[in-house]
C-alpha cells in the first residue's frame, strides 16, 4: 500500500519506542497539556454560556423580550391599531399591554421607592405569570388574576420592609393634579407572592399587579405603558424589534432585551473573553512542550536526517517529516480534549452534585447565590473555536523544529558516523 514519504516516516518516529525516556514523557506531557487546555476551555466556556442563559430566563420571566412604548414619555398613543400587524408577525406568540408606576411603598416603620409594573395577566394567556411562577419563593402568581389588591414583590424588598406573604403595606402615587400642585393617591395592598430573580435591579425594586389596578392608580397620565411582545425565540428580539419599529413608526419606541439589559451581558462577554484568553494560555504552554520535544527528536535523528538527504529527499520532505509528527501529536491531544471537554461539559449536572456529595462541600451555596446549580451550554461554534485556535497553536509550534531539519547539513551530520 502506497504511503506518502514524510507521512510513513513521521508515524513511524510517532509510534517509535527507541526514543529516550525524557522526549517521550515531554511527548506525553504535550499531548495531556493540549487535551487538558482544551477541554477545560469547553467546559468553562459551556458554563459560562449556562449562566448567561440563566440570566437571560430570569430576566424575561419579569419582562418581555420586545417592549413598544411611546418615543415620548407620556405621551398618549393608539396601541389598538397595533396589534393586528404585531400579533402576525413572524415569531411573536402574544400580544398585551403593561403598565409601569414609579410608587413608595410604605410599611411602618420602612418605606421604599418602588417600580409598580402591571401586567394583563388575561389576554396574555397566562404566559407572564408562568414567567413569574418560577421564580417564586413564596405564594402564588395566579392571585393577580382574581385580586385587584394582590401584589408579587422582590426578596429584598420583602426583607426591607418586612413583609411575608399575606402581610398589608401601603402605596403611595404621586400625582399632579389640574392646577399643577403635586398630588398624591394611597392605596393599600396585600403580598400575594414574593420571587427570588437574583437580579439586583429586580429584587430591590421592583412589585408586580393586575394591569387592571394600575390603570386605576393613574398609569396613563403619570406613568409609561404599552406593549409586551412575547416571542417564541427570545434571541430572535433584535430582528423582531426591528420589525416592529418599522411597523409602528416614529411616534413608537420600540427596545429589545437586549438594549434594556445590555451590561449584564456585556460583563458576560467580557468575562468569558478574559477566560478563554487566559485558558488558552495552557495550551500554548503545552505548544512550546511540542517544540521542545521536536528540537530534541531532531537533534537525535540528525543521521536519519542525513541518510534522508543523500537519497535525494529535499529540504521541505524532510521538513515535512517532522511537520507531520508534531501535528499528530498535537491534534491527537486537540481530539481528546475535545471529547473530553464536550462529555463534561454535557453531564456537569450530574459531575458536580457528585463532588459536592464527595467532598461534603457546596459548590454554590444557597446562602450565597441566587443560582445553586452549576447550568452548562455546549454550543458547537464554541467547540469549533476552540479546536480550531488549538490546531493553528500547534501547527505554529512544529514550524521552527521542522525548519532546523531541513537545515541539516548532511556532510557534517556523517562526519562522525
């Protein structure tokens, strides 16, 4: 069967078990490093993904991936006219009004700025409250369907105020009246349910009513309404919204999620770019142990070499020899590493309550963190990054070895043979 010179003799120098001891444990030691970098790049990357889809779900269960309001706060609008063309948009699932109000909640001796959202728990077809439903701690989200006096608040400020479920508080609207004097309306609510969202911006400030009850408080003339649009593809929000805006028109402001919570997932971003940098780091590392290994495998075969060259192979088929046994190392190591990183990466739902069980310790203790489960996202263009910067690393690193062989002067390599 017909072999290729560079690539018969490369895996056979692969396969060879004449080498010294100490080139092949540098050998092994690259081939683990590589696999090792590799997979815990795929894993921390899976995680990290895990946690930014964590955050996205928690966000949207007390919003909306697309919000329609008025370009000018304030401003009154014929929504009506609305929701024929956006309920028939592609990929938008449901169409309701919401309403916001900027209150002070007021429970002896505490009192709180809030923002008051009222969702129309109805026509929504119960989708909100679904969203909410799992991020409570404490009672029930279906109470704003039957009570007008039902409110579902954060945690935080549950615990500021002092508040559990079924406890009375009170809130107060401010208003402007018709002479322009400052007004202000009291109204006296109950806590229907208390969530746990881990958001900061949601947990300390933020109540949630019936739409209904809103309206009632004044929300058309001292607070923002409008539109929620619920998408059967949150990561669909930009092109819908780009849509929607184009239908609405220039009266109509029309955000994403992704505008609104911008930061959290830039941090993300950022975070695991820092990551991967530093992590790629281990591979590079294990690309100079390839280099070390190559320079000193072609320093043992300078006779090989040299017989190589008087049978009339040429500088780049020599070149090539060790080319091909650096790159079968090094890309065996990437393909372990990348069955190794996407196998943990697909089961660290089951491998860390493992350890934890183990070592009695708690990764993510609830006292602590909002997410008490480690959540992982393999994405295949994740994987292919990946494998793609550690094949062109250790391509990289057999260059310079593969150039001292063909560099070999076969005369002075004979001389003492």
């Amino acid at each position: 069967m017909f072999h290729p010179l560079p690539l018969f003799i490369g895996l056979r120098y692969v396969r060879a078990r004449s080498h010294r001891f100490f080139v092949s444990f540098i050998t092994w030691v690259s081939l683990a490093g590589v696999g090792l970098g590799v997979a815990a790049l795929i894993v921390i990357l899976s995680v990290m993904n895990g946690f930014g889809g964590e955050l996205r779900d928690r966000l949207l269960s007390l919003s909306a991936p697309v919000h329609v309001g008025p370009a000018v706060p304030g401003q009154a609008l014929d929504y009506a006219r609305l929701l024929p063309g956006l309920r028939a948009m592609a990929g938008v699932t449901s169409v309701s009004a919401y309403a916001e109000l900027q209150v002070l909640a007021v429970h002896e001796p505490e009192m709180l700025p809030l923002t008051l959202r009222g969702i129309d728990a109805v026509s929504d077809q119960g989708s909100a409250l679904q969203g909410i439903a799992r991020l409570l701690s404490a009672g029930q989200a279906q109470s704003l369907r039957d009570d007008a006096d039902a409110v579902l608040i954060g945690r935080l400020v549950a615990d500021r105020l002092g508040l559990a479920v079924g406890d009375p508080f009170t809130v107060l609207v401010p208003l402007v009246g018709s002479s322009g004097v400052p007004d202000g309306k009291l109204r006296e609510f109950h806590v229907a349910g208390i969530f746990e969202a881990g958001i900061q911006e949601h947990d300390a400030s933020l109540a949630i009513a019936a739409l209904a009850t809103l309206e009632s408080l004044g929300s058309q003339v001292s607070g923002e309404s409008g539109l929620r649009l619920q998408l059967a593809d949150p990561l669909q929000a930009p092109v819908v919204a780009s849509q929607a805006a184009k239908l609405a028109g220039s009266a109509y402001s029309v955000r994403d999620w992704t505008q609104e919570h911008a930061n959290y997932f830039r941090a993300i971003r950022i975070e695991k770019t820092m990551m991967a940098l530093i992590l790629l780091l281990i591979v590079a590392v294990a690309a100079f142990n390839i280099v070390a290994m190559l320079v000193m495998v072609v320093t043992d075969k300078r006779t090989d070499i040299a017989i190589l060259r008087t049978f009339g192979a040429g500088p780049l088929r020599v070149a090539s020899v060790f080319l091909v046994q650096g790159l079968v190392i090094g890309w065996g190591g990437v393909l372990a590493g990348v069955a190794l990183g996407c196998t943990l990466a697909l089961n660290v739902g089951r491998i860390v309550p493992a350890l934890e069980q183990g070592l009695g310790i708690r990764i993510m203790d609830p006292d602590v963190y909002y997410i008490t489960q480690i959540p992982s996202e393999l994405r295949p263009g994740d994987v292919g990054l990946v494998a793609s910067l550690a094949l062109l690393l250790t391509l990289a690193a057999t260059v310079y070895p593969a150039l001292r062989a063909s560099r070999t002067p076969p005369a002075e390599a004979l001389r003492y043979e």
